[in-house]
C-alpha cells in the first residue's frame, strides 16, 4: 500500500509498504477515507518534534481520519465490515489509575496515532485500530466531515472545561484555525454569540465571520485590550488561547475580568509561556489546560449530524494522497488563503 513518511525536516515523501494485519480479537482493519492535516503535524513537519516528543525517521504522522471498515477481529460488537467511521486517534489502556478515574485522555499507556514512539499516523491507505476508536456514522454524515470530528471534538472538550453557566457569557478566542474555530463552532451551537476573534490574518478573520463570530481583531493592525473594550466594558470572562502564541497569551489576561478563566489549547513551539503573575493574582484568573479531548466524539458527532455544526466550513483545500507534500507545505506557510487541508482518497 502507499504511505507517506517524514524523512527529514520539510522532507516527505511516497513508500510503498505492505498493508497492516489485524493481530487482535478486537481490532478492525480501516481502508482511509479521508485525513485532516493538524497543527500538531505541521509541528513535527517543520519542527521535528512537540515539546519531548521528537520525530525518529522516516515516521509517517496524521490522526485525523475517517475510513471504511474492511475487517474486523472476532470480537467486535460496535462496527461491522462497510461501515463509515470516525476514528478516535487515542488508544488508551483502560486500567491504569487515570482510565479508572475517567480521563483516558491522560491515559499513563496512552498510544496516539502520529505521535512519535507510539504508533505510526495514518497517512497511509490503510490503518489497523482497537474498535473502541471507532464511531459508525454511515447514512449520517459524509467521510470529510467525519475525519473532522477529531479536531471539532477538542473544541467541544474546551468549552466544557470553560463550564460557562449562561448563554450571557462573554469570549474571546485568540487564533482562528481549525481548533479556534472549532471552539467558535461549539459556542455558537451553545447559543454563545457574544464572542470576539483575535487573529493576525485577515482572511481567516473573514471565515470565523461567515461562521458567525461577533466582532474581530487583528492584533498586528489594533491593540487588542481597546477592541475589547469598546465590545466590553468590563472585559471578558472567558478567553480561549488556540494559537501557541506568547502575545495571545499576555493579551489574554489583559483582557480577562476579574474571576475570568483562561483556556489554554493551542501547542507554543517553545513548549512555555510567561504569565504576568501580578496582573493575574490580582484578577484571580483561573487557568485551564486543554489536553486532546475526553468523552465528547459522540457529542461532537452529534452537533454535526444535527446541523448545529457545519464543520466543513473550516476547509479551504483538498488534495490527494499523493499531494500530501503539497498540502503540508501550503498549510505551513499559510500560502492560498490556507484554514484546513485535507487528503481525500
């Protein structure tokens, strides 16, 4: 089968592999359908690594995806061989103390497609998964939106964490990629309007707008606290951080009021930030991290198939296995007006 591999930093290329085997009773053989390309991608792409996470080569990244079901293990009740399915791209253990607890998002085995040291991507045309990962959506929705899930559900997973209590609430989402916009996604669908975009592209500016964002900032061209002010006297209460950026993150808690609550989400390629703790102590800012996302796939699939979430209106490009070197490049280096790239097979 084919498989596209890093070879090297702003390196890939095509290699022709034999197709993965089912080795468990409860595994399933996916044929891919479509794949998204992720910030975290482009990190490892550009980058070779996230943080301690460093890229060994040739490694073939993505965990964004959808695919059809071509086989299954003798043991698995949830999808059958032709099904449509979302696949959750973490694998976790199910019995250390963090499972147990109901976080297997901070899994201590965890396994991550894409991830380096734990299981190779899925930019290939087949994949081999535990069925727990897998959501049938057949009928429901097409392979585009359901590779998109993935994504849309941490957004999902961020506003639950924010615990916003009325629809009243005032945000701000600090970058509008994919995951900026998934969050911006999931607010409207909460029925959240009152919420601002800071984001230094213009064009990206203009599809959170057609998505339905309140007002928008470029920090590059405006000071991002006068904006606010002039949408909100008092500040924000929630501020969402989805770009990696220091300059969000300092701009964030100038404009959060006081008791505000700072969502971080998106990755620093540094793997740190500084905080103003004065300023910060002084507004008793609560800060929340955002790790992946944990039991909202089923609530994600659920605003799409239901209308409340058009997540395809977050993607800009789409290319072929192939064109997967393109994609990546183009997607890096914002070139062609460039939000989310797929590959479609």
């Amino acid at each position: 089968m084919k498989k596209v591999v890093l070879t090297g930093i702003r390196e890939m290329e095509m290699i022709k592999v034999p197709e993965p085997f089912i080795t468990g009773d409860k595994e399933v053989k996916i044929k891919l359908a479509s794949i998204g390309v992720c910030g975290s991608d482009i990190h490892y792409y550009a980058e070779g690594k996230i943080g301690t996470q460093v890229v060994e080569y040739p490694f073939a990244v993505g965990h964004e995806c959808s695919g059809t079901i071509v086989k299954v293990g003798s043991d698995v009740p949830n999808v059958k061989v032709g099904d449509l399915v979302v696949v959750d791209p973490a694998i976790h253990c199910g019995h250390c103390d963090q499972c147990l607890a109901g976080r297997p998002h901070t899994c201590r085995n965890n396994k991550f497609l894409g991830c380096p040291g734990q299981v190779e991507g899925c930019l290939s045309e087949y994949i081999v998964m535990p069925s727990f990962t897998c959501f049938p959506v057949t009928g429901k929705m097409n392979a585009v939106q359901a590779a998109l899930i993935e994504p849309f559900s941490i957004g999902v997973y961020s506003v639950k964490l924010a615990e916003i209590k009325t629809k009243e609430t005032s945000a701000v989402i600090f970058g509008a990629g994919p995951i900026g916009l998934s969050i911006l996604l999931k607010l409207l669908a909460d029925d959240i309007k009152n919420v601002g975009i800071v984001e230094p592209l213009d064009y990206r500016l203009e599809k959170a707008k057609e998505i339905g964002a309140g007002y928008f900032i470029n920090p590059e061209k405006q000071v991002v606290e006068d904006e606010v002010k002039k949408q909100e006297e008092l500040l924000v209460d929630v501020a969402f951080e989805a770009s990696g950026e220091q300059d969000a993150v300092t701009n964030a808690v100038k404009i959060l009021k006081p008791g505000g609550k700072l969502v971080l989400v998106g990755i620093p390629p540094s793997a740190q930030y500084t905080f103003d703790m004065d300023l910060m102590r002084r507004k008793e800012l609560t800060v929340i991290n955002v790790r992946r996302q944990n039991h909202c796939v089923e609530e994600a699939i659920d605003l799409v198939i239901s209308g409340k979430a058009d997540v395809e209106k977050m993607v800009t490009h789409h290319f072929s296995l192939d064109e997967t070197g393109t994609a990546f490049d183009i997607v890096e280096q914002y070139k062609d007006g460039a939000i989310k790239a797929m590959i479609d097979f």
